[in-house]
C-alpha cells in the first residue's frame, strides 16, 4: 500500500473528483457514509449521545454531514463549532444549511463556555484535517486541551486535530482512542513520537480513483499482506533443498551460543535448503543437541578465530551473539575481503562495523544491516530527532547502495533507490532477547532462497512480526520469548498462500 503525502491525498481527491464528474460535496458526503456505517457497526445504543466538535474547514465539514446522517439513524447528537479562520469553506457551509433543516440537532459555536459533556458520552473531532503544519493556539488549543481532559471515548476523523499528516506532532493535539482515516493511513500514524495521538485507527474505504495511484507518486509502501504476498515465491513440485540454497549463520561465542541457536533455527523455519552454523567449539554440542537439522563448522574455542575458506560459497547472516573479540574482529575482515554478494549484518557484525567505520565501504551492494536505534546510533552518528533519523538511514542506504532494516514498532526498510517500506506486523512482546538473532534467521534463509535483497528484508520482517502476532494468540507480552516466534514462522508462512500459489 503506496503511502502519500497531505499533498498527494488532496489531489487524489481532486483526481478523483475530476474523472468521475462528482462534486465535492459529493466525496465529502461519501466520505461521511463510511464514517457513519463504521460507526453503526461499534456503536449500537443510540441512546449514547454523541458530541462532534467541528472546525470551520472542510474536515468540520466532514463532522456536519456526519451530524446528520447519525441523526438519521437516531442517535442523540449535538455539534459545537469552532470558528479558527475567518471564512468557512463551501463544503462547510453546504453541510452546515443542510443540517439547519434538523431542528432537532443543537448546534452550538464554542467560545469562552465549554461545553458541559457526560462521562457516557462519544466525542467525534472533526476540527482540524491533513492541513496542519504548525501548532494550533487561542480557542483552539483551548477546545483540545479540554477534550483530552475528558475521560470520555473520543473518535478523530481523517487525522487527530493538531497532527501533521506527514510528521510529528507540533502542539497541542488531540489524543483519541481511535482514528477514522480515509482511504489510506497517513505518514505520521507510524512515528513513535506520535504513539499517544495514534494508540488505533480504522481504514475507510471511501473509493478514491484507483487510475491516480498508477502515477509513480510516492517511494513510501507500508507493507501489508497484498503486497508481501507479490515478493512471496511458490514452491514447485520437483525441487529440491539444492533449489532452496546453503546458508550460513556465522555467530555465537561463550556465554551467547543461544543466539546463534535461534538465528539458525529461524534460519532453517524460513525454507533455507541447507544451513552451516559457523561457532565456537564451545557451542558444537548444544547445537547438534538442540538442532540436529543444522550442519556445523568450527571456528576456534571460545570465540570465532578463521573463517571457513569456502565461505564465499554461502549466504551468510553474521552476527548474533558474536562477540568482539581482536581474533574474531579479524575474521570479520576477512568475509568482507572474500564474499561480494548480498549477507545480512546484525548484532555484534554492526558493533564492529561501527567500531572500525571505514570497513562500510567494503560492503557488498544490497548487503543487508539489521540495527536497533541504538546500534544505528553507534553505526551513522546520533540525531536531534526521529525524523533526522529516519532521514539519515535513508541516505545511509543510498550513498553505501545497502538495505537498512531499522528495528521498531514499525521497522523500516530502506533500499539504494531510496524506498522506504514501513512494517504494520509485530507487537510489544517481541521486545525480548533473541527476537532480532530470529530476524536475522529469516532474512538470511530468504537470502539463500534467492530473493531478492530487498523482498528478503520486507519479508522477512513482515513474517518475523505476524509470526509474532500469532505466538500471542497463546502468550501475554510479557511471556513472549525469541522461540515462540519461530514455532509459528509456519502459521505466518501459510497465510500467503493461497490456491494460486499452490502448485500441485
């Protein structure tokens, strides 16, 4: 799913006005239709009143026809309006003589005197649209500090009044329990700063022209279920595990072989025909013990001293557990002056990248890094904010031709094109040891599958986080661990398949 700028969505919505001969007022109405029919669905007690807070734009222009149309279907409404420029928009004055004909509605233009507001009732802001780009203030301010006083239920429509569509909260902004959003989720529902305004929201399909998206408008995808589901590759009939590749999971030293164990195993769950742990003496046995599927290579005692001498032979994923050892930091060297093509970097392999910069440029093209913030940090430099970061890997990413997986909530991809894929799979009980050594696991067997880089990283944490989904069907987030991700790589696999993937 292509995600666009507050730009890019207004003049979709013109595109759309423009090729199918509608008016405005008619999207607006459209849009209003799809609020309401959610709303019917939640909400079923009409008896609950309903108070919408309109600005005077055309999101409060929204807010008036869903006035009405909830009126319509008997629900108890009350509008209080709030006049922040000095001129309505025609939309807004359309709805609003429209829901003038409802005398039974009480319409009420906020100044000093807040309104006074039962604990049982639902709060629709419909104040402010995808236009803001500063802080708000006077009555306005005023209006949203009140409304995130309440401990009523509180609906935001399109976007919470205050935010940006496209960054992080400037002001004073509304904090909803769930935003209703037209069409497409916007940029700024998936910045950690803006966790308190965007805690859920719900898509509307309000039927925008779909002829606008063919136009190469947007290099920002979230990845979603239609779209990992073109990068995912079927299985025929006659292959065979020489067809699935030879992986490699170079990791482990004393005291953390449960890393390598897990990158090893996710490795194997994500369909590598072949994997060669490469570690330690000290890990052979618990190894062959815990995984007797994986074959093994021994590299020094304690921690990794040489590299196999055919280990350009293989995907690689490095790192986990690792270690930074003077030998091991050696033997790091030596796979970046052997191996040309695309391996995946993470845990201690972007410690000594970042302790010894200058080997960044030896990197592979399309060779694949998979830090957390912090690791990012030591790796490309501190930043003032989210936003410079997410910028920073970016050009990271272009100027070194490599794939940045930033680890999050909504982990990101970016590529040497300068794309960006936002993950929407995952949840806080993956915030646990060995979670990334799994990751790892996986983008490296999707490596060895022949993916490309970039479907092996986009996929590859999209199953990572929807496995996860699926192991807290049965879990807490507290009680989530690393291997519970991996017993459910299968369940997370077979949800992209479908009949037509199916070769018989």
């Amino acid at each position: 799913m292509k995600l666009l700028s507050a730009n890019q969505i207004r003049a979709w919505d013109q595109f759309t006005i423009q090729s199918e001969q509608i008016s405005s007022i008619d999207l607006m109405e459209r849009a209003s239709r799809s609020f309401v029919d959610w709303y019917l669905s939640i909400y079923k007690d009409t008896n609950i009143p309903v108070h919408i807070f309109c600005g005077n734009g055309n999101n409060g222009g929204d807010g008036l026809a869903i006035a009405r149309l909830l009126t319509d279907k008997l629900y108890k409404v009350k509008v209080h309006i709030v006049n922040f420029v000095a001129v309505n928009t025609l939309d807004f004055n359309k709805n609003l003589d429209r829901l003038k004909d409802y005398s039974h509605v009480k319409i009420t233009c906020q100044e000093d005197i807040l309104p006074a507001i039962h604990a049982s009732s639902i709060i629709i802001d419909a104040l402010l649209g995808t236009g803001t780009n500063k802080p708000v203030t006077g009555k306005l301010e005023h209006i949203i500090q009140y409304i995130n006083s309440l401990p009523n239920k509180t609906i935001s429509i399109d976007v919470p009044s205050g935010l940006p569509a496209d960054g992080m909260a400037v002001g004073t902004t509304v904090m909803p329990d769930v935003i209703f959003t037209f069409q497409i989720p916007k940029k700024s529902f998936f910045l950690e700063a803006n966790e308190a305004y965007c805690k859920s929201w719900v898509l509307g399909d309000i039927h925008l022209h779909p002829d606008y998206l063919t136009k190469d408008l947007s290099d920002v995808d979230l990845s979603d279920v239609d779209l990992v589901s073109e990068m995912y590759k079927k299985r025929k009939k006659y292959q065979h595990k020489g067809n699935f590749g030879h992986a490699m999971i170079i990791a482990g030293s004393k005291g953390k072989m449960g890393a390598a164990i897990l990158a090893t195993m996710a490795c194997l769950r994500s369909g590598a025909g072949l994997v060669t742990a490469c570690l330690p003496e000290i890990g052979r046995d618990v190894m062959q013990t815990s995984f007797p599927e994986a074959m093994i290579a021994i590299s020094g005692k304690y921690h990794l001293n040489t590299m196999p001498a055919d280990v350009g032979n293989f995907t690689i994923g490095i790192g986990p557990g690792l270690g930074v050892n003077e030998e091991t930091i050696q033997a790091f060297k030596q796979i970046l002056k052997s191996v040309k093509k695309p391996l995946v970097f993470d845990a201690d392999a972007i410690n000594i990248l970042a302790m010894e910069p200058e080997l960044l440029e030896f990197l592979p093209v399309n060779a694949i890094l998979t830090p957390h913030p912090k690791e990012f940090s030591r790796l490309f430099g501190t930043t003032e904010s989210e936003m410079e970061r997410l910028s920073l890997a970016k050009n990271m990413a272009v100027r070194y031709q490599i794939i940045i997986v930033l680890k999050g909530a909504h982990t990101r991809i970016f590529t040497p094109s300068g794309h960006e894929f936002i993950n929407y799979t995952g949840n806080p009980g993956m915030a646990t040891a060995g979670s990334g050594d799994v990751l790892t696991g996986i983008i490296t067997g999707l490596l060895a599958q022949n993916y490309k880089p970039e479907y092996a990283a986009v996929l590859g944490v999209f199953i990572h986080g929807l496995a996860g989904d699926m192991a807290l069907k049965y879990e807490s987030v507290e009680s989530l661990i690393a291997s519970d991700i991996i017993n459910n790589l299968g369940k997370a696999f077979k949800t992209l398949i479908t009949d037509d993937h199916i070769s018989k």
